[in-house]
C-alpha cells in the first residue's frame, strides 16, 4: 500500500534563535537519516510543520540548498500552531512534511540580475534565494536587496544586514534598508549610508536602487504583507518589467498543503490556482489573470 503522503515525519529541534519579539529561528534535523537524504528543496517551498496534539502549520524554508546543516525554518508566532512551537525547546520533536509547492523557478533565473524586494517577515522565504544566488553567483548575473521593515526591533537577520550595508565590498550584492521608526542604530546607519538608508516603507528604496535597476535583464521577487505587493507591483511596472519576469510568493489558509482538501483554491472561470500546489510562487501574469490572486 502507497505511504500516506500526510504521514509526517520526526524531526528534532536542534537550535533555537530568538530573532525579534515574535519570531524564532528553529533549526531542524531529521530524526532519520534517510528522510534526511530524501529531502530535497527549492528557495521558495515551504513545510507543514506539526506540533503534536496542537496542529500543523505552512512555513518557508528560509535557507538555500547549497547550504549544508540542519534545516531552518522562520516562525511568527500569531495562533495556536505558532504559539505552542515557540513554547518548544531544543531537543524536543516535532513532525515535517514536505517540502510542498513550487518554489521559484531558480533556472528560469539564470544569467539575469536578480532584485529582491521584503517587507518584514517577507524576509525569510527571500533569505533562501538570496543565499541560492550568492551560492551560484557564476549562474546569475548583479542582485539587489531593497528590504523594508518597521523598526529595528522587528527587524530580522538585522546584524547581517547592517554588515551587508557597512561592507557592500564583501557582500557582492547591494543591500537597501527602509524603516519606519525612529531608532538609534537605523538613524546612524541612515547618516553614514544616506544611498542605502531610508525612513518611511520599502518601495521609497526604489529611488535610491533605481541606477542599478535594469529591467530588461533583470527579474523581480518579491514576499511581504499583502498590503505591500499592490505597490511594489506599481513601481515594476512603471519600470517596464516584463510581468512573467515578477516572481512573487504568496499566503493562503492551508490545511493539506498538497491540492487535496481545496482550502487554498483561488480564482474563477477562467483560471483556478491551488496556492499550495500550483504556488505559493506566481508571476504577475498569473496576477493579472487570475481573479483574487493579490
Ligand atoms: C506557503 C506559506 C508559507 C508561510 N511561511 C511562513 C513562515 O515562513 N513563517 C511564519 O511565521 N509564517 C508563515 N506562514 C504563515 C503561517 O502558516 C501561519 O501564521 C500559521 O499557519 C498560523 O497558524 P496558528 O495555528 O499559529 O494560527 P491560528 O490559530 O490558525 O490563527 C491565528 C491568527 O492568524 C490568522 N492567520 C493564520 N494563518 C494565516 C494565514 N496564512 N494568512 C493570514 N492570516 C492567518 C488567523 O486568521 C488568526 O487571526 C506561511 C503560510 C503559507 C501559506
Ligand atoms: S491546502 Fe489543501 S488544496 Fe491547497
């Protein structure tokens, strides 16, 4: 008889990383080893992640496969799943299955430059691509980060990103940082980088990254709240960018992650997505043609 494809599999906590108030770093291994060796993902899937006698919840991988270790996954806590893994400990277990839908389509990528667009928790599916690029920097061509966050406290992987910003000569890409808030750190940061560091919501980085935006070889990603996507899309395509060049990763209510139960089902007549299986990566042409997409 063929496995239950919703059978999850024993993972254990190995690492936890407080990151911001509300958000941890969980770094998994397989319990066993060959569930290990079967586990292979793309920047941009994600895993349900089970916390026995609670539930199971989506979540994106947040590192890139051309990185070796424990898995690693970014949790916001907002529910009942969240909560109780943030209530776990290193040591404890947890179930995993996946990796579940599409991810970004890496090869379709290459040889362009790559602009990354994140808004706020945004930040974790895109960590993925960004290290698959910098991995395989040879592949792709000048990558751009334009990241946007409320404050420096619910700023994630913010140490890095000041180290990308202070240091672009060893990061070979280009780091854009927008806060909202007044902040000691950020206010400094703005004074010495005035071209990188900006007050107010990430698309005011547009302006300050638009000499090296070029969208005729270039592909946009993009993951934030959804209020962000509207106006993100807005500045691309006042640039020109082709819409089956914008890549973007989306949330939906999910319960079997893998086209089954229908929760995730969005669209009409003309064009029906399951997010979890046809996504949660969609072009803006998908947008564009299917009804309730953004
Ligand atoms: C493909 C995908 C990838 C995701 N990646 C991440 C990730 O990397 N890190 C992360 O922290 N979260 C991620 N999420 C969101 C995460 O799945 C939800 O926050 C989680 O399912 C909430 O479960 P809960 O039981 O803790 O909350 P619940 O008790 O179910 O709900 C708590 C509150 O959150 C709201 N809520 C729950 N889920 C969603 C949702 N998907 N969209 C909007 N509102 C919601 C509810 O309406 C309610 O108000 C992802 C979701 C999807 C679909
Ligand atoms: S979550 Fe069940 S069909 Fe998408």
């Amino acid at each position: 008889m063929a496995e239950n494809p919703c059978l999850p599999k024993l993972a254990r906590i190995v690492d936890i990383v407080e990151m911001t108030p509300i958000e941890k770093l969980f770094r998994l291994e397989f319990v066993d080893e060959e569930d290990a060796k079967a586990f292979n993902f793309k920047p941009g899937q994600f895993v349900e992640v089970s916390v026995f006698g609670v539930g199971e919840a989506p979540i994106s991988i947040c590192k890139s496969p051309t990185r070796p270790g424990p898995l690693e996954i970014l949790v916001r806590r907002v529910g009942r799943v969240t909560n109780a893994l943030h209530r776990l400990k290193p040591g404890d277990l947890v179930g995993l299955r996946g990796p579940y839908g599409n991810g970004f389509p890496m090869e379709r990528m290459k040889g362009f430059d790559i602009l990354l667009v994140a808004g706020g928790l945004g930040m974790a599916p895109l960590r993925s691509v960004l290290q698959y690029a910098i991995d395989r920097r040879d592949e792709y061509g000048e990558a751009i980060l334009l990241y946007g966050v409320r404050s420096y406290q619910e700023a994630l992987f913010k140490e890095r990103v000041i180290e990308l910003i202070e240091k672009p000569e060893a990061a070979r890409f280009k780091t854009f940082l927008a806060y909202e808030r007044d902040d000691p750190v950020f206010d400094k940061l703005r004074e010495k980088h005035p071209e990188n560091v900006r007050k107010g919501v990430v698309t005011v980085l547009f302006e300050c990254a638009d000499p090296y935006i070029k969208p005729e070889k270039m592909c946009a990603v993009i993951c934030g709240p959804p209020i962000m996507y509207r106006f993100v899309l807005k500045e691309l395509v006042k640039r020109n960018f082709k819409p089956d060049r914008i890549y973007m990763t989306l949330e939906r209510r999910m319960k079997c992650g893998i086209g089954k139960c229908g929760h995730c089902v969005v669209g009409g007549a003309t064009s029906i997505k399951y997010v979890c299986k046809d996504g949660p990566v969609f072009t803006y042409s998908d947008v564009l043609s299917t009804r309730g997409l953004v």
